[in-house]
C-alpha cells in the first residue's frame, strides 16, 4: 500500500508562485509514475503534470511553461512548482501514483490509471 500526503497548498494573488510536494511512504526508485492533477468545483478532475522513474515528464496544455513536475527519489518526495498563477488555477490539487509504467505519455494524465490518491490540498488564485 502506498501512502501519499500533499503540503504546500494556500492562497497566492494571480501572478504569484507556489510549490506543492508530495510525500510517499514507499521507496519510488521502482518502476512508478506519479502525477498531479485538480479538481475545481462542478468539474471534473483533470491531468495537471506527470513524471516517470526515469524523469520524462508529461503537461497539460492549460501549464506548459506555467507549471514544473520534479522528483527527489532521496526523499520519495514529488513537487509541483506552479509560478504565473491564474484564478482558473483554483483547485483541489492530489498527487497520485501507480506502481508500474505508462509508455503513453497523453495516458499518463489520465486518473483511471493511478490506484493510489493523496488527500489533496487547496490552491487559491484570486484576481
């Protein structure tokens, strides 16, 4: 069983910057795939950024160039470096993962695919 706990979350003005972690209780030097993804409310939840054991990341097209998926498999902890935010950032964010590989990279946000779910934590962009 994998145990994930996100920290990090808060209320920023848009423009600003935060950065999410993720901490897992299991060692993540496996073959794995952890991701983020958000969920506002009345929406579904979404695919934000996922990373591979070998560091190939995947994005969203709503935080290319916005958002930085990052690992230390030292610390099996994952991050989340979110800067430029926008209100439409405001969100529900959970970290996720699944014991094995996804070759797939646009398959890799999708959350059917990832069987262990963090609490969340809450992301607050305002105008």
């Amino acid at each position: 069983q994998v145990q994930l706990v996100e920290s990090g979350g808060g209320s920023v003005q848009a423009g600003g910057s935060l950065r999410l972690s993720c901490a897992a209780s299991r060692d993540t030097s496996s073959r794995y795939c952890m991701a983020w993804f958000r969920q506002a409310p009345g929406k579904e939840r979404e695919g934000v950024a996922a990373i591979d054991n070998w560091g190939s990341t995947t994005y969203a097209d709503s935080v290319k160039g916005r958002f930085t998926i990052s690992k230390d498999s030292a610390k099996n902890t994952l991050y989340l470096q979110m800067n430029s935010l926008k209100p439409d950032d405001t969100a529900m964010y959970y970290c996720a993962q699944v014991m094995t590989y996804i070759s797939s990279p646009s398959l890799r946000l999708r959350q059917e695919y990832f069987p262990y779910w963090g609490q969340g934590t809450q992301v607050t962009v305002s105008s």
